[in-house]
C-alpha cells in the first residue's frame, strides 16, 4: 500500500514533466519562432499574414477574371412616351411596353436607347391630335413616367442628341438633364453642353465611350469626327450611336453611308443608328459594323408593318471580338412589345441580310440572329 501511495504521488510529477517536453517540442514553435516578415511570436499574426496574402492574391484572381469577362450592351431604337403613348401609360402603367420582353434586359452592363423628346413639367400638346396638327410631333414626358419605364426597363443611359429634345426650348432640354441626373441615369448628346456628346464607362476593366452624332442638330460632322478622336484617344472601344437619315426609309442614304464610313476612319468601332422609324441594313466596313438604324423601340406608330417591326441588338464587347446578337421585335396595337416569330422574324431578318453589305459569313449570321467581328488588327 505504501508503494502504492508514492505511485499516486508520482503521477502529477509524471504529467506536469510530460507537458512541458510538449511545449518545448510544439508550443515553443508556435509562440517564438519568427515568421517571414520577422515578427516574434505568434502563430496568431503568422495566420493573419498568411490570410492578408490570400486575400490579395483573391483579389489579383478576381481583377483578371472581371478583365477578361465581356461587356454586355443592349441597344434600343426610338423612345416616345407622349401622344398615343401617354394614354397607354395611363390605362396599363409604363411597365406595359416591356413587360413581355423584359428578360432581354436583365444582364446587361448597359441598357441604352434613344429619349426621343424631354421630360419637363410642360402639358402635353401632342394628345388627341391628328397627324399635320402643329403639336402633333411636339413631345414632352411626364416625370412619373419617364421614371417608371426607365426604372421597370432597367435602361441605364440615354442619347439626347436627336430633332426633339428641344420641342420645349433649352429649358425643356434643363428639366431633362436634371430629371437624368437626379435619376442616375447615364446621357449623352445634350444641346445645352458640347463637353456632353459622349460619355465614357469602365466596366470589367474595359473603356468604352458612347459618342452622339445628330446630324439635325447644327449637321456639324467634322466636329462630331474630333468628338470621337478625342474619345478614341482615352477609351479603348467607341460607339457611335447616330440620329440621322430619311423617316420610313428602308434602305440608308447615301449621305449616311458616307458619314458612317468618316466615324469609322476617325476612330469609331461600332456604329448604331436611329430615327428613320424602319429598321435598315447592316454594313461591315473595315471590319466594323454599322446598324444604319434600329427603327422604333416604344412608339404609337401603326400604320405599316415596317413601322411594328424593330430590333434590339445586344453587343458582347471583348477585347478579341465584337459578338451580336439580334432580337427582333413586334409592336402590338396597344403599345406591347413581343419577340417576333416565324415568318414575321424570318422575313425581317431576310429583308436585312439581303439589303445588308457585309461578307456572306455575317449574312448568313445575320439571318440567323448571331454573328461575329474580330477586332481589326490597330484598332
């Protein structure tokens, strides 16, 4: 018994021994060794070193991936919401246009489209007339509205520079860039600054600059070609988006072709167009496209199928290639916008290709809603 009680004696000896070889042999490693920056002490700021390096190595990880990822743009034609269109708004709410097709819109970058008149505060003069009645083509947008369908479409930038962003004078114009403004909506070609015929975004580490050219506005083009120099000169991709060329005409002018083909020589990488209410042909010229125009996008023109018939064109913008892809679309009679179908989208697909100047390849893409351009080579 009394061997027994010395081994009893023993045991906290034994283990009090036995613990301190375990620090000298793992804690002393943990608590004094010195790190890679030469800190003392601690395992504690060893970790924390080692998650500050993994997290600058994530971010490193994620900067590349978002520098190799596309920029994705939507672009739309004419957008009008007076006149027949204000009454739509009133008995269905500015969701109403969209709201068919609003899953194009989701996943884009940029949403931009043509703001075909102001937004100020001015009564309306352009309901209940007749075509040939003066205020039959003098717009103006209410402030609800505007914001409601900018808010439900998602469309995040504007071109101003059109014939009736001054309906209402300079003042008119004011309201809107305020109204843009407080919105937080992107716009560009105002009247009332020269310094606004283009804006410049970067987005997944790619510059691109969004130029004005309105050609019913002064009809000065030398200065819209040093517009886009100067914006070539810092960004590294520039689009041109166009108000010009003759209403329900089907094919471009001649005047349009020729001041297309200057934008491009002066720096410009893509060019889309509006006003002519009807879409227009494609060209390919230096291996850049021009879209002479997009036709309408929210307007109260039935008349002619030419009219219903419109095209959104979504661009993915890399620095290899320009991708497009193109969505026709069919105005119904009250104001709605569907994705066109069978023979209806075959028809104006073939219609463009057979009118478009391009190679065989992009006619045949274009037929089919798709096609490519790499990035020439010195662009």
């Amino acid at each position: 018994m009394k061997n027994m009680g010395k081994i009893y004696l023993l045991i906290p000896l034994f283990l009090a021994v036995f613990g301190f070889s375990f620090f000298l042999a793992f804690g002393q490693g943990n608590f004094f060794k010195t790190d890679k920056s030469g800190n003392k002490g601690g395992s504690a700021i060893a970790r924390e070193n080692d998650l500050k390096d993994k997290s600058a190595d994530n971010s490193k990880n994620y900067k590349n991936i978002m520098d190799n990822k596309p920029v994705k743009i939507l672009f739309a034609g004419d957008l009008m919401l007076d006149r027949y269109n204000r009454e739509i708004i009133e008995r269905y709410g500015a969701s109403h246009f969209t709201q068919k097709i609003s899953s194009l819109f989701e996943n884009q970058d940029l949403k931009v489209a043509n703001l075909e008149g102001p937004v100020s505060d001015n009564r309306s003069v352009s309901v209940n007339t007749e075509n040939g009645n003066p205020g039959h083509m003098k717009f103006t947008f209410d402030r609800k509205s505007a914001s409601d369908f900018l808010e439900s479409s998602g469309i995040n930038a504007v071109n101003l520079g059109n014939n009736h962003i001054l309906n209402f004078g300079e003042s008119g114009a004011g309201e809107t860039v305020d109204f843009l403004t407080q919105a937080g909506i992107g716009y560009f070609g105002s009247p009332l600054d020269p310094r606004n015929s283009y804006i410049e975004k970067e987005i997944n580490g790619i510059k691109i600059a969004l130029v004005n050219y309105n050609k019913f506005y002064k009809e000065d083009l030398e200065n819209t070609l040093n517009k886009v120099r100067e914006a070539k000169s810092k960004n590294e991709f520039v689009i041109v988006y166009a108000h010009w060329g003759s209403e329900y005409k089907l094919i471009q002018s001649q005047k349009q072709a020729d001041s297309a083909h200057l934008l491009i020589d002066s720096g410009a990488d893509l060019i889309i167009g509006s006003h002519p209410h009807v879409v227009q042909p494609v060209e390919i010229y230096k291996g850049k496209a021009i879209f002479y125009s997009l036709g309408n996008f929210v307007f109260d023109q039935y008349f002619s199928e030419d009219v219903k018939n419109e095209l959104l064109v979504a661009v993915s913008v890399s620095r290899e290639r320009f991708d497009f892809t193109l969505f026709p679309l069919y105005t119904g009679r009250d104001g709605s916008l569907s994705l066109s179908e069978g023979e209806i989208r075959r028809e104006l697909l073939e219609r463009i290709a057979g009118d478009s100047q391009a190679p065989d390849p992009v006619k045949a893409g274009i037929r089919e809603g798709k096609f490519s351009l790499k990035i020439p080579a010195g662009s």
